[in-house]
C-alpha cells in the first residue's frame, strides 16, 4: 500500500517546488520594479535639484572656458640631412631645458628678445609611417622582376636610403598665438645655424655641381659618338651596318653600352640636382604648419566636468543622509 501511494506522493513534491520556483521568479520582478519604482520616485522628488545643479555647473564650465586662455601649437615636419638626426634631437632638447630654465639670454642670442613663457613647450618625434603588407607583398613580387637587370641596384640603393631616413615632426606648444608662431621660425633658424654641418653642405653642394658640370661634357661627346654612328650608318647603307664603333685607339665599342652609358650620366644628373635641391640646410623643412588650437579629450573640458562633478556630490551626498536614517532606526 505505501508503494501506491509513493507516485501521487512524488508528484505533489515536484508541484510544490515549481510553485515555489514561481513564487521566487514573481518576487525577483516585483522587487526590480519596486526598485525602478523608487529610483523614478527619487528622480522626480529631486527634479529640480537636478535641473539646478546641471544650469550652475554649465554656467561655472562656460565662464571658466572664458577665463582660462586657450592654448595654441605649430606642427612642423622637417628631414635632417648628412646624418643630423642625433643633433635634432639634442638641439630641441636643450631648447626645452631652456624654456624650463626660463633662460632669456639664451633666447636672446637667438633673436627672440621678449620670451612669453607661459605654456611655452617644445616637442620632437618620429613621424609614424603606415605599413601595408599587403602592398608590401606585391612591391616585392614587382621587385623579383628585376633580378637580372642592372636597375636592381638602384632601386634596393634608393630604398635602403628611403627606409634610413625618416621625417620627424617637431611641435611648439604655447599660448600667445602671435608670438609662438615667430618662436617656432626663430628656432628652426637657430637649429639651420649649425657650422659644422653648414660647412659640409656646402662641399656636398660643390661636389654636386662640379659632377653635374663633367656629366654634362661627357653627355655631349657621347650625344656627338652617337650623331656620327647614325651619320655613318647612313652613308655606308645598311649592308655594311655594324653594331661596334671604332674609336680613335682602334678599340671596338658596343653602341649598346653606348647607349646604356648616356642613361647612366642621365640618371647621375638628376640625381646630382635633386641633391642640390634637398641639400640646403641641415635640417630640411617639409610642412611649417599653421597655428592651430590644441583640443581636449570631450569630457577633458570644464563645461561637462563641472556638471558632472556636481550631480556625482549631490547623489553621494543623498546616499550618505539615507544611511545615516537607516542606521538611526537600528538603533
């Protein structure tokens, strides 16, 4: 008989701990909602509070924007050349130490006779270059098409130098506009004033000239070996063209290499004068930027902070009487 009723026992147990499960989901929802219930209560008693406390904060945001000046900076992305990049950077760093020192002699010698100090500062880093393997890749297959000609040699020259000479960019941080731009000339002046490197560019300049001056003779008198081939050519009739060309000392030339010889003076003068073009001040200038004003992160600003400074006290400050009356009923 007590195995009978085991079954209807079992099932009058399952029911009871669904109901129960029930019960338990049904007070979890009431006690959510009695929550948003009191928050909204909370909310709505304290409106006006909240209202209040937001117009004072925007008000005390947007009169200390209007009293604190704003600060201002230059971007400028400049190249050294002949290997100064070690003295770029010693030289903006003394300047800094400079400006820290507030040190007006200094400034003076430089031509900068009256230094507004105030939020005045002097920045330099390597200019981030972005990397595309994918373009990577495919500039390397096109590479491989090279191997065998003479042009590879150029080309893995102008990329070890693209690779080894990276631009920097220099940033002037200061907060009278009028003066930080002839501050941010003045130093790049003062930096382009070196002796020593001065002094090598203009032996680097000479060279150049002097090699663009020889290249060009010589491109001439090959252009005139080439004029009298064709003019032979011509005379002779193509039965008794050759490909060699004999010179004075009865040394046979291929016009090939004749040809590929007048490519490599082309190419040498080029290059010669892109030289002298880069090469005029020891560090070169590519970008002297504008000024333009330095902006703050959105909640790095006064006009949102103090507002929310303000709505954070009042709510800690609730919580706070709150405790404290429950803690009074305790008691």
């Amino acid at each position: 008989m007590a195995s009978n009723q085991s079954p209807s026992t079992q099932n009058n147990s399952d029911e009871i701990d669904l109901g129960q499960l029930f019960q338990l989901i049904g007070r979890g929802f009431n006690a959510v909602f009695c929550w948003f219930l009191r928050v909204f209560l909370y909310l709505k008693k304290n409106l006006l509070i909240l209202i209040g406390l937001v117009v004072v904060g925007l008000a005390i945001g947007y009169g200390l924007n209007q009293i604190i000046s704003k600060k201002y900076k230059t971007e400028v992305i400049v190249k050294p050349q002949l290997e100064s990049k070690n003295y770029l950077y010693d030289v903006v760093t003394e300047i800094q130490s400079n400006i820290q020192a507030k040190d007006t002699l200094f400034f003076n010698t430089i031509g900068i006779n009256e230094v507004d100090f105030t939020g005045l500062k002097i920045e330099i880093g390597r200019v981030a270059e972005v990397s595309n393997s994918e373009s990577d890749l495919k500039y390397l297959e096109l590479l491989q098409s090279f191997e065998n000609t003479d042009a590879i040699a150029d080309i893995v020259r102008a990329e070890l130098q693209n690779k080894s000479s990276f631009n920097h960019r220099i940033t002037f941080y200061y907060n009278n506009a009028a003066f930080g731009k002839q501050f941010s000339k003045k130093v790049l002046d003062y930096i382009n004033s070196n002796t020593y490197f001065n002094g090598l560019l203009e032996i680097y300049r000479n060279n150049a000239q002097d090699r663009i001056e020889q290249d060009e003779k010589l491109l001439k008198q090959v252009d005139e070996i080439i004029v009298n081939y064709t003019s032979g050519l011509a005379n002779k009739g193509n039965s008794t063209a050759t490909n060699k060309i004999i010179l004075d000392n009865q040394e046979q030339v291929n016009i090939a290499d004749i040809f590929e010889y007048k490519t490599g003076l082309i190419r040498d003068i080029e290059s010669k004068k892109i030289e002298l073009e880069e090469r005029t001040v020891p560090v070169s200038v590519i970008n002297l930027g504008e000024t333009q004003v330095e902006h703050k992160s959105f909640f790095g600003k006064s006009i949102v902070l103090i507002p929310l400074l303000l709505l954070s006290g009042f709510f800690v400050f609730s919580a706070l009487l709150y405790l404290n009356k429950k803690a009074k009923s305790l008691m």
